[in-house]
C-alpha cells in the first residue's frame, strides 16, 4: 500500500510540475491545483498509513494520529483559496493583455523581441 501510495504522490508532483511550467495559464492553474493535492496526500502519509487504525478513544484498536488529518483539511481549505485567487488572477490578466499566455505575450511575438 505504501508503494502506491508513494507513486500516486509522486505522478502528481511530477504531473504538477510540468504544467506549472507551461506557457499558458489554464496548464498552471491545473499545475498547481495537482501539487497541492501531492501536498495534501504527503501530509496524510506523514501521520502513518494504518488500515485498522481507530479513531474513537477506549477501543482495543490502536489510535490514529489526529493531527495529520487536521493539517490536510488546513492544505484543502487553502489550496482551495489559492486556486480560487489564481483563477481571478488568470481571469483578469486575459481581459487586461488579451492574451492567456504566462509573460503577456504570444510566442511569436516574444521570437520578435529578442
């Protein structure tokens, strides 16, 4: 279970990564929306990966960590507001430059300048 788990995170930090790299803005506010859930799921594994873990206090069961789980829902609440805000952002820089690219510019003309 650890394996997978391992690999998960890793294909979506590496997935994240590449799209946040991108040139156009819709690829990295995916990206980054990607990274966050990595974030979220490295979080989760901090506190163990237990399958018969209990989380009422009194049972025979060993406890599971509370503490993990408080700090994923902090990550979720803000990766949420981040995105939000990226979208407002991104929303605003295309009706302001007319374009959707990162730096302001088409490719084309970008080749041009330099």
């Amino acid at each position: 279970m650890e394996l997978i788990y391992s690999i998960c995170t890793g294909v979506l930090t590496a997935s994240g990564i590449f799209l946040a790299l991108r040139g156009r803005t819709f690829p990295v506010v995916v990206g980054l929306t990607l990274l966050t859930y990595a974030v979220n799921l490295f979080l989760f594994s901090m506190g163990g990966l237990h399958t018969a873990a209990s989380t009422i206090v009194g049972t025979d069961m060993p406890m599971a960590d509370p503490l993990p789980q408080a700090l994923v829902l902090t990550a979720i609440v803000i990766g949420f507001a981040m995105t939000a805000f990226v979208v407002i952002l991104a929303m605003r820089a295309r009706g302001d430059l007319g374009s959707d690219h990162v730096d302001g510019q088409r490719r084309e003309e970008s080749r041009e300048a330099s």
